[in-house]
C-alpha cells in the first residue's frame, strides 16, 4: 500500500525525495502517514483539499479489495 501511494503523490510533487510514508496499525487499521516537503504541502492538499481527499478515497478503495481498512494523513 506504501508504494501505491507513492505512486500517487510522486507526480504531483517538486521533490520527490522528501517523500515519506509510515506505517502504523491502529485498530485493526493501517495509518499511513504523509511527509512531504513544506513547499510541496499545498500540491498535496489540493485547493480545498480536493486533492487529499481524491488520494484518501482512492486508498480506500485499494484497501477494501484487499478486504483491509485504511487512513491516509497527510502531516506537516
């Protein structure tokens, strides 16, 4: 799931490298955790935060095929 996610949110920044993803589980469900570089923050969110919405749906998506259950935040 890290590396689909990833992939997701690869293209919609400037630096790439800061990219960071942790995984924790939570009651019975996983955490993924968003770390970006604070000049790539407003690309992820999204106007609105139609963006991180887009993002948070789509893992949902991806992890109830799966049979999982998952929470994407997006941390400064």
């Amino acid at each position: 799931m890290k590396d689909f996610l990833r992939a997701l949110i690869t293209p919609l920044v400037r630096y790439p490298e800061e990219i960071s993803i942790v995984s924790t589980q939570k009651n019975r469900q996983q955490v993924l955790e968003i770390h970006v570089d604070p000049e790539d923050m407003g690309r992820v969110i999204g106007k609105g935060g139609r963006r991180a919405n887009a993002i948070r749906t789509i893992m949902k998506a991806r992890a109830s095929q799966d049979g999982g259950r998952i929470l994407v935040e997006i941390v400064d």
